[in-house]
C-alpha cells in the first residue's frame, strides 16, 4: 500500500492523505466533466434562496437517498470508472461505499464553507473518503471546540480519508481562491444507512 500524510490523529478523529493514489487522474477528470449530469442546487437560508457556488451530483446503490442542507439527493446508478474508484477508495479506507457526493468548482470562486458530514444517515463515526481531480485546491480543517486549524493542499490523483470521531469534532471548508481559474471535482465517498423501502 502506498505511503500517506496523517493531518489529524488522535481521540478526536483521524484524517490521513494520499497524495498520488489515482491512476491517470486527467482522462478521469475528462471523463466525469463529460458523463455526469451536472446540477445547479439551491439552498433556502434566512428565508433566501441561494445558488450552491458549484455543481453537484450524487451517485449510489438505488435506495442510497442522502439529505443535507434541507435539499434530498436521489442517486443516479454507478458508472464502471466511479466503480473503479469506489473499489480503490474503499481498499484505502478498509471501509465499504454505497454512495457518492460529486462537486464540480468551476473555478477559485466556487467553494464549500465549514460544515460537517454529520447527517443522520451517516452514522456515528463515519467513514468519508474524497478524491481530488483537477487544479489543486487548499483545504482546511477546524476543531468545533479549540477551534485549532489543520490546513492541507488536495492534488489532482489524491486520496483524504476521513474518520473515528472527525465529523462529530472538526469541520473542513474547502476555501475561495480567486487567483485559480482551472476548474476541479471532488467526489466524497459515503455510506448512507438509511434506505428508503417503498
Ligand atoms: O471539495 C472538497 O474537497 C470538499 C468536499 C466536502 O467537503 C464535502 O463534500 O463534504
């Protein structure tokens, strides 16, 4: 197994990363741009509505449905390269994926700020592996109660697995960078408990 980089390690949670993981991670950038069906998400907050300052879609076993921020994701199927990294994630992260979250970030503007993965249907401690394609991005973590802060950079081709406690005890962000103008895609594998019967 290849050598990885721990950020975070300790009773608060542990975040560990590949930085070369991904095999051929352009074709695969390529590929995504042009297989996946892209979405443009709203959010409501303090009675506004909001554009989502990037592009999303969710993929998974069929009953894999995912909610967060009040919007609900219903999975589009498996596709043989997001099975491929599904397989090679989940080998890293000696868990098991039903689930994945897709984020296009046009550019240094596009962004997500600090949150959690802590729904519900995640679990207690769960297990989150993302995959980084495209322009390298800063991505930051942050400690909820000593608000201590772990920064790191996400090549294109890396691996960041996430778990123990990290989701209940830190947040991450991946922050604006006005100066990138090259876009990225991030795919967050998950597994989603709850599944719906009807
Ligand atoms: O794009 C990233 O690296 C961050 C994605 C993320 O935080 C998430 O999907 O929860």
């Amino acid at each position: 197994m290849s050598r990885f980089e721990t950020l975070i390690d300790g009773p608060d949670g542990r975040a560990r990363l590949w930085s070369d993981a991904v095999a051929s991670a352009e074709a695969l950038m390529a590929e995504l741009e042009r297989e996946v069906d892209w979405q443009t998400e709203f959010i409501r907050m303090f009675g506004k509505t909001y554009e989502v300052p990037r592009k999303v879609a969710w993929h998974g076993d069929a009953g894999a449905v995912y909610r967060y921020a009040g919007v609900t994701h219903e999975p589009a199927p498996w596709f043989p390269a997001l099975e491929r990294l599904r397989d090679l994630v989940s080998e890293r992260a000696a868990a098991p994926f039903n689930s994945v979250l897709l984020n296009r970030y046009r550019d240094g503007k596009d962004h997500m700020g600090w949150h959690r993965d802590n729904e519900r249907e995640l679990g207690e401690q769960p297990v989150i592996a993302s995959v980084s394609l495209g322009v390298e991005r800063r991505f930051e973590f942050r400690h909820v109660t000593t608000k201590e802060r772990v920064s790191c950079r996400l090549p294109a081709g890396s691996v960041l697995v996430m778990d123990g406690p990290l989701q209940a005890m830190w947040q991450h962000r991946l922050p604006r960078e006005p100066k990138v103008t090259e876009p990225r895609i991030n795919l967050t594998f998950r597994y989603v408990l709850s599944r719906r019967t009807s």
